[in-house]
C-alpha cells in the first residue's frame, strides 16, 4: 500500500508528539495481565489487544552479519510469531502490507526510532532499500499479531506497524547478545563450545538460545523464544523452550565483522 508524502503530512494533521501514540489499550488491559498460550488466553473475553491470541510463542531474531552493522553489535532480524502448536502464521493482513516504512517514519515524525533502526535493523541481504526489509518482516510477521492491529489504536493503521518496530528495536537493546557474550570472554575472532554460547545467553536472559550457523560453521543468528504476558508491547517475557535446537556442530566459529577491509587500509 503507497502513502504519499503528501497524504502523509496532511493525514498526520497538528500532531505534535514525536512518534506514534501508544496504544491505548496497553494501559487499560488491567493489572493480572494473561499469558499468551495460556488457557486464559483464548477464553472469550479476553480482548486480543490485551493478550496474543492464538499465535502467542514469540521469537526474537538477531543476526551475527559480518557485511553489517557496528563491530560489536548483533543486528536485528524481527520478532516473529508462531502458533503454539510451533505452526505459525504469515501474513495475515494484505491491507497493511505497507512498502514505504521510512515515508510513514518520517510522517509520524519517529526520527529517533528512524535512526535506530537505520543503525540496528540494516538490510542483511545486502541488496535493495531498508524499506524492503522493513516491509518484509512487518507484513510477513508484524501483521499477524493481534496487540498492534488497527483496533488496539483507533483504527490507526500505521501506528500498530510502528510500535511493532519500537518494541522490536527495544528487545533488541535489553537482549544484548554482543555484551553478554563478551562479558564472559566469548568474543569474535576465536571458535567456541556450541553448548558454552547457550549456556551464556540462557545465564544471562534466561532463554535457551538456537543457535544458527552457515555451511561454515560460523554462526549467523540467534533465535530466543517466549511467551508474553500481556500486550506485546509491554515486553513481560516469560522464557520458553526450544528442545535444544542448533544446526551449529559441537564447536563454531564467532567471526570477525568486516574481513576483508584490511585489504585495502589506505581506502579512506
């Protein structure tokens, strides 16, 4: 779907906060908030605003890029939903498959938010526009979770898709995984224990991590999983299994970012 700048502009109207109205469900879901996959959770009047229904296994993605993002820093892939059954959906929303990310940023004036997320989020395929990327995870993931549908913001429907990324980019930030590693001496440029990398992020967030390598042994991602208690948006995690899943052999290799720039020092 295409917003023009224009339309955008005029649509945001006098606005003056910098960035999306929170939802306004999230403060008024009451103080014995539901867990997501719980049998409370799918009970009748329950609103989905207030609790995931259905999809409520969350998993936040981060990549070990190394043709992106800051030296010591993981980037994000997204946060995805699946079904607690571990089937999940995918995009449950045509109407909002919206293309133009950084035009709707600009237009809801979240500069900040624009700014993290250039820094955080980058294209890890390497080809096209951020936006691209952008678009792919909120329609692909984003849209199928109920907290940010239009209902949960009057009907708004960008506002959902920003708080979609703001709570991403923040989950980013309080699951560090660069800092964490590093604070027990897992640091790029050497091979580690698979099982010694997991044991880590479970000790310091309390999450099993799967861990991803490539054909190479070197590993490129992490998935954490969880469930929510609550609107996602609040980020009340409660860690959940994932049967010790790796594609990682017994010893990987933590790479350096950028490897190949020293080939030419003298660029700049």
């Amino acid at each position: 779907m295409k917003l023009t700048l224009l339309s955008s502009l005029l649509w945001m109207g006098s606005m003056v906060m910098a960035g999306s109205a929170p939802s306004p469900f999230v403060g008024q879901c009451g103080r014995h908030l539901t867990q997501s996959c719980s049998a409370q959770a799918n009970a009748t009047n329950v609103d989905s605003c207030c609790v995931e229904k259905g999809a409520g296994i969350f998993l936040l993605s981060q990549f070990w890029d190394q043709h992106a993002g800051y030296d010591n820093q993981w980037t994000i892939h997204g946060l995805w939903s699946d079904y607690c059954n571990g089937s999940y959906p995918t995009n449950c929303d045509p109407s909002r498959q919206f293309t133009n990310i950084t035009e709707v940023l600009v237009a809801k004036r979240a500069f900040r938010l624009m700014q993290e997320m250039n820094n955080v989020w980058p294209n890890s395929a390497g080809t096209g526009h951020v936006d691209d990327f952008w678009s792919h995870e909120w329609g692909k993931h984003g849209t199928c979770m109920s907290s940010f549908e239009p209902k949960c913001y009057s009907n708004n429907a960008y506002d959902g898709m920003i708080d979609y990324f703001n709570t991403t980019v923040k989950l980013h930030k309080k699951y560090d995984i660069y800092k964490a590693l590093r604070r027990h001496g897992v640091v790029p440029g050497h091979s580690y224990s698979t099982s010694r990398v997991q044991e880590i992020i479970k000790r310091e967030f309390g999450m099993f991590p799967d861990l991803r390598c490539n054909t190479a042994g070197e590993i490129v991602e992490t998935w954490m999983y969880f469930f929510v208690k609550g609107p996602v948006q609040q980020q009340i995690l409660v860690p959940t299994g994932n049967n010790n899943a790796t594609n990682c052999n017994a010893t990987l290799i933590y790479p350096f970012k950028y490897p190949n720039d020293n080939a030419n020092s003298k660029i700049w």
